[in-house]
C-alpha cells in the first residue's frame, strides 16, 4: 500500500498547520474529514501520527487546497520553524 509517512516533526507541523487552515475555512474536523473521504477516527489517527496520509487522502487535500501536499507540509514546517524561532529569540538574546 503506497502511503505518504512524514517525519514525526513533519507529521506535528502539518497537523497544527492543517487544523489552522480548517479553523481559517471555518468547519469542524469532522466535516473537513468527510470532505476529503475519511472518517473521523481515522483523520484524528493521522493528525496524532498514529496513521499515515494515504495517498488518496493525500491527492484529495491537494484538490481541497489547490496545492501539492509536499508544498503543504513545506508551508507547515516554514511556519513551525518560524513560531519555534519567535518564541526562544528572547532565550537567545538573554544569553
């Protein structure tokens, strides 16, 4: 079976940056799962890495975003990187 595994901080990443978008649409995870043909335990598993992003899943979020999913998770890791960066810059200044 051909599945897309991030890594385990690619998988929080996109998590996080998934659930901003879904909140930003202004649905539940619920109804973004039954848009993209999962069910909801399953969704859950995947946000909480405990399930992988079939690739089905994964060609119907790029058709719900209009973007490549490995763009996506770019986007998602970009963005984590940027909040790690802004919240231990006064650590770094303090040194």
């Amino acid at each position: 079976m051909n599945t897309t595994a991030p890594s385990s901080a690619k998988k929080l990443a996109t998590a996080e940056y998934l659930l901003k978008i879904i909140k930003a649409i202004g649905i539940t995870q619920s109804a973004f799962a039954k848009r993209i043909g999962v069910s909801q335990p399953n969704f859950t598993d995947m946000l909480k890495g405990r399930r992988s992003y079939p690739k089905h899943i994964v060609l119907r979020m790029e058709q719900e975003f209009g973007i490549p999913f490995k763009k996506f998770m770019a986007m998602a890791l970009k963005e984590s990187v940027y909040d790690w960066y802004e919240q231990n810059k006064n650590n770094k200044d303090n040194e």
